[in-house]
C-alpha cells in the first residue's frame, strides 16, 4: 500500500529477517547452511527475480571449524568412552563376584533366580536415579572447566564458557545407562546359578581365570587389532576418514576404536603372564623365612586369577593416563612444528622500501645482507631466502611451482629442519646443492611421479622480480620427503639463490629469515632491525606469536581440556577400581585374618601382609599399564593430525612419551594407592575383626 503514495513507484524493496540467536542449536549449523541454501529457490516462487542475501559464507567457516574440532573430540573420547563402559561394566562384575555367596544363599533358601534379577535391577535403577542427575551436573561442570584449559593440566583466566544442555546426546547416555543395567544383570544371573557347595568348591579350588582368559579371546582379537590398525595407518591420518561431516567416522567404527581396542588387547595379553609369575613367587614363599612375605607370596600365588580382573582395569586405566599425557606432548610439540614449518625459522619477513618499491627498474640491491640482520640484538642467525614463481618443463608438459633459493651456507644455521623430513641431515641436502651451482633438491613424490632420477637435467623458468626472469638448465642432486614452507598443493625445487642473482646485474627480492636468541621478542626484534637498517617490513612471520595466538583458539582449548579430563579420570578410575575390589576382597578374607589374629598372629603382621600383596599388584599394574600407553601413543599418536579444513597439516605429527613427567606420576599414583590401601585396610582390621571371629 506504500507504493501507490509514491508518485515515481518503488524501485526495489528490501526485507531484512532478524533471527533469535539465542535458539539457535550449534549442532545443527550444518542444517542452517543447507536451509540458506534453498532459500532462493523458495523465495523465487513468490517473488521471482529476488536478491537473496544469507549469511551462509560464515556459517561454511564455521561447519568446517565444527567439523575439524568434532573429529579431533570423537577422535579423543571414543577410546574413553569405550574405557569408561569397560570400567563401569568391570566394576559391576567385580561386586557380583563377590557378592556370589550372598547370591547362592538366598538362592538355596527359596528365592527364585528372576527374584534375584530383580534385586539387581532395581538396585541399578535407584543408582541410576540419583547418579545420573548427579552425572548431567558434574559433566555441566567438567566443560565450563575445560574452557578455562590453555594446555594440557595448564589453565589459564578467560571468560567462562558457555555450556547448555542443548549439545546432550541424550541417547548416548540412555545407551551408556543400559549397557551399565544389561552387565550387572548379567554378572548376578552368571552368580545366581551357582549353589553355596559350588562357591565353595571354587573357593578351595579356584578356576583359571576369567572367561575370556580361559578361551584365549584375547590372543583371537589380535588379528582384527592387527587389521584395525593396518587399515587406519594406510589411510595416513583419522581426517581421511571424514569426507564430509565427522558421522563418516563411523562407516568403519573399528578404525575410530582401533587404540581402545589395541590398549585393552595388549593389556589382556599382559596378564597372561601374571599368574605364571605369582606361582614362581609361590615357590620362592617356601624359602622366605619372613612371615608376612610368606603370606603375601602365597596368596598371590595360589589366588592370582582372582586379581586378574581389577589388576586389569588399572593397567587399561594407567595405559589410558599414559596415552593421553603422551597426546597432549605430542600436539604441544606439534603446534610449535606446524608453525615453524610454515614460516621456515623463528622469524621471516620481506624487506620492503616505498621510494624502491616505485622504481620501474627490476632488482632489489637496496636490501642489506643478511650479517647486517643478523648483528641486530636478539638474533642468533639471519640468511637469505628467495620465494620465487617458476615454470618447470617436462616431457608431459609445463608444470607451474615455486623456485625456493636458499644460502647454502646460513641456511642451516638459520632455517627450522627435522631429522625426519629427508632422508639425510640438511648439511647433507645442502652440500649436495654446494656441487653445482645449478643444482637443486625435489620432493621425492615429484621425482617418482615423472619417472625421474638423480642427474638429470630440468628446464625452468624462474621469475625473481616484475619484468625479471632467468631460463635455465637445472640438475636434480637430491630429494626430500618434506621441505621448510613447501607442501603438497604446488611443486617446489630447491636451489642456490647466488646461482639465480648470478644472471643479474643486481641482487632479487627476497625474504630475511632469522633465528632468535631464546627469549628474544619478535616486535622488538623487528623494531631493532628497522632502527639498524632503515628498512621496513611487510608480510612479517613471527612464529612465537602466531603459537600463542593457536594456543588461544577454541579448538585447542576442546582438545587440550578433553585431554586433561581424560587424564584425570583415568587416574581415578584405576584408584577407584583397585580400591572397590580391595575392599570387596578384604570383606571376604575377613574371617581369614580373624583366625589368624586368633592363632596369635599381630595384627601389624596382618596388615603388612596385605600391603605387600597390592604393593606387588600395583607396582605390576603400574609397570604394565606405562608400557601399554607409551606402546599405544608410538602407534596411534601420527595417526591424529587433522587440520582445520580436515586435512592432515604437515610435517608430520611425532609422538612424544614423556617419560621424565610419567614417571613421577606413576610413583605418586603407586604411593597414594598404596595409603588409601592402608586406610582402608586399618578400617577392615580393626573394626570389623572380631566381628568376623564371632560371626564364624
């Protein structure tokens, strides 16, 4: 009704929709890109002809930051998750196991078998009832911690982060609660079948070991662990995985299971050994003249497969700790690669002069040499760097790349290099370089791909300025695997720049790349230069700033929080693991140790017998469980290397065991399990002893 009241008509009209941000769902912004995405054609039903204008672009930048972050997390938290079921389900075994007298007792005096399900059932579902709330908030408090993570076990002060309800995978945790209901009934049906005359014939006479141990499925899952593993290192990296939205994980989930399942085969394996060793020690408590050590080896040796279970899960849960820290070490030291990597050395910029840069005349002689750089106060090394584009020709045709000229004197004192990026130490690439002027290094990939060798001879063009290039014969003298700044999207030689200035009557244009002195800053660095040289700088890389910058980034701020809560729970899993069958088992043994108090025994006697039985399970535990993580971390560590857009970055990812860290955690892990095992045992001697006595 407007457009009537104008007398000239209504050019064009303009609707703007505002949204209510705040009921918008992050898990579905991939919905949100896909419904802009058919808006037009909606629009253009009722308003043919209409401009459509859609944040859609943003909302692309983000679905792919969501996608990268989604898969480092599922990555991260499936093994986890898979631990956490095992524990919850061990756990459950562990109490139906020694509540199987109790069981066989009822079931002897009338009560019927479904009766006893029931017990269970309810039982679980009270637990259920007033843990899972209890859950739901602890987690709600796990993430808002988690925002505060700036690396592993590290925190730093920042705003809060937001944490709703609405990411709750609320069929995850109804899927957790019924796998936790369907073990626990199934371990008391398992205890419900067996009569009291049963219980205590398998006391006096215990089986050998679990049921997975019994029939060797432990050594039957190596192969598809094998399999598992083959298959998720030819794919290089978890992001090949993910073609389009982190669901693809799970079209092959026994590749995102691959490391749960190498850690808890390994650590089964590991105890196949255990019993073996407690009879040795059985052996040796004959010529021990130590009572309470008697004692000790001759429990562990006649009961060891009673242990086997608990002692299980804390090497699964130490292995996971292990694991995890060795993650976290790994994406530090990664961090700080990818960042060098890109930028070449600890700084890289490219001089720069606004009275040169108006000349017409090609050629940059204006710039200092690199000595001059490398007198200024916080540099180390300077040298050199020409990043030029070139046209390499071969028998298929022309190629187009770069032509990296490097100093090859400075640039091995300078430029950042791994030993694992080529075949030989870079002195050695570069003496190759040091042969011939003309002269240069390829990818390894680029030589194979052309059907090329060492010796021959490549026309290139290089264009080292406006209006300035050089054509000329080049020789392949060596290879690399990876190359300081050079990737896989573009083809990159390697040669002297002295040998490509040799063509001109003046000096190209070229980077500076530095290396700093240990705690020399990049902005007084290059302030310093300035002042010495009077040149300016543009396109300036500083790798130390751009590393802080990373470290502040959301993504790392996930990934390095689901480690350090990873870490945590891992190690309170195995505390509290150990500690639920200690005092399980020190329940049943009651009337043991009551007779032996009785017979005269001290009651100090008795207590350092039980200490160093756990002693000997939790150093066992603790030795194993380092030796299946740092295992699992040389493996599985390469194997997470996902980029922003869910490629694999270079250089490649280097696991790191951290051992002088490990090692005094485990220690404190032993020395704390081994005083909660105290305290728990003075609870059971001295409360509870004569109670037994009368009670038998």
């Amino acid at each position: 009704w407007i457009e009537p009241l104008t007398s000239p008509g209504v050019r064009s009209a303009n609707w703007r929709v505002v949204l209510d941000e705040t009921k918008a769902n992050p898990d579905d912004g991939r919905l949100y890109v896909e419904g802009f995405a058919r808006a037009p054609v909606l629009i253009d039903r009722f308003l043919p002809d209409a401009r459509v204008t859609t944040p859609s672009v943003p909302l692309e930048k983000f679905v792919t930051r969501q996608t990268s972050l989604t898969t480092l997390l599922l990555g991260f938290n499936v093994p986890g998750m898979g631990f956490l079921l095992y524990f919850l389900v061990l756990t459950s075994a562990v109490i139906a196991y020694w509540q199987r007298r109790e069981i066989a007792i009822l079931v002897s005096r009338g009560m019927g078998r479904l009766t006893v399900l029931n017990f269970s059932a309810v039982e679980a579902l009270l637990l259920f009832l007033f843990g899972a709330p209890l859950g739901l908030a602890f987690g709600i408090g796990l993430a808002r911690l988690m925002g505060y993570a700036a690396s592993f076990l590290s925190f730093s002060d920042r705003p809060p982060l937001p944490v709703s309800l609405a990411g709750v995978n609320w069929r995850l945790i109804g899927l957790t609660l019924a796998i936790v209901l369907l073990a626990r009934l199934w371990a008391s049906a398992l205890a419900s079948r067996q009569s009291v005359v049963d219980q205590e014939r398998e006391h006096v006479r215990p089986r050998l070991g679990p049921f997975w141990y019994r029939n060797y499925l432990d050594l039957l899952l190596v192969i598809p662990t094998v399999y598992a593993y083959d298959q998720l290192a030819n794919q290089g990296s978890l992001a090949m995985l993910v073609q389009d939205r982190p669901e693809d994980l799970f079209q092959d989930p026994l590749l995102v299971l691959a490391p749960a399942l190498f850690v808890v085969i390994v650590a089964l394996l590991a105890m196949r050994p255990f019993p073996l060793m407690m009879r040795l020690l059985d052996f040796l408590a004959n010529h021990s003249p130590w009572l309470p050590f008697h004692l000790a080896l001759r429990q562990l040796g006649r009961q060891s497969h009673t242990y086997i279970n608990p002692l299980l899960l804390v090497i699964v849960s130490l292995a996971l700790g292990v694991y995890t820290f060795s993650m976290a070490a790994s994406l530090d030291k990664w961090l700080a690669d990818q960042v060098h990597y890109s930028v070449g050395a600890d700084l890289a910029f490219t001089p720069y002069s606004e009275t040169e840069a108006l000349r017409e005349v090609p050629g940059a002689d204006w710039i200092p040499p690199a000595d001059e750089f490398a007198a200024v106060p916080g540099v180390a090394r300077a040298t050199r760097v020409g990043d030029y584009r070139a046209e390499i020709r071969l028998a298929e045709g022309k190629v187009s790349g770069r032509f990296l000229g490097v100093d090859r004197v400075q640039f091995p004192e300078t430029a950042w290099f791994r030993s694992d990026l080529a075949g030989e130490p870079l002195g050695a690439l570069m003496n190759r370089l040091a042969l011939a002027p003309e002269n240069i290094l390829v990818s390894e990939d680029f030589l194979a791909q052309n059907n090329l060798q060492i010796g021959d001879r490549l026309q290139i063009l290089v264009i080292t300025d406006y209006n300035a290039s050089v054509s000329s014969q080049f020789t392949v003298a060596g290879v690399f695997t990876h190359f300081p700044t050079v990737y896989e999207d573009q083809v990159t030689v390697i040669g002297n720049l002295d040998y490509l200035f040799s063509f001109f009557p003046v000096a190209m244009p070229h980077r500076i790349w530095l290396r700093l002195e240990p705690g020399a800053d990049g902005a007084a660095v290059m302030a310093a230069a300035k002042e010495r040289t009077g040149i300016d700088a543009h396109d300036v890389q500083d790798a130390a700033a751009i590393i802080a910058e990373q470290q502040g980034q959301m993504e790392r701020v996930g990934v390095f929080g689901t480690l350090t809560v990873s870490f945590i729970m891992s190690a309170l899993m195995a505390a509290l693991g150990l500690l639920t069958y200690s005092y399980a088992s020190l329940n049943e043994r009651m009337y043991h140790f009551s007779v032996l108090r009785a017979v005269g025994m001290q009651r100090r006697t008795v207590a350092v017998q039980v200490l160093l039985e756990y002693a000997t399970l939790t150093a066992y535990g603790a030795v194993a469980g380092v030796a299946v993580g740092s295992y699992a971390a040389q493996l599985f560590v390469p194997l997470f290397r996902v980029g922003q857009g869910g490629d694999a970055p270079l250089p490649p990812l280097i696991p790191v065991i951290a051992r002088g860290e490990i090692l005094p955690m485990v220690i404190a892990f032993a020395g704390l399990m081994i005083l909660l095992e105290l305290v728990v045992l003075s609870s059971a001697l001295y409360r509870r002893i004569f109670v037994a006595l009368r009670m038998g």
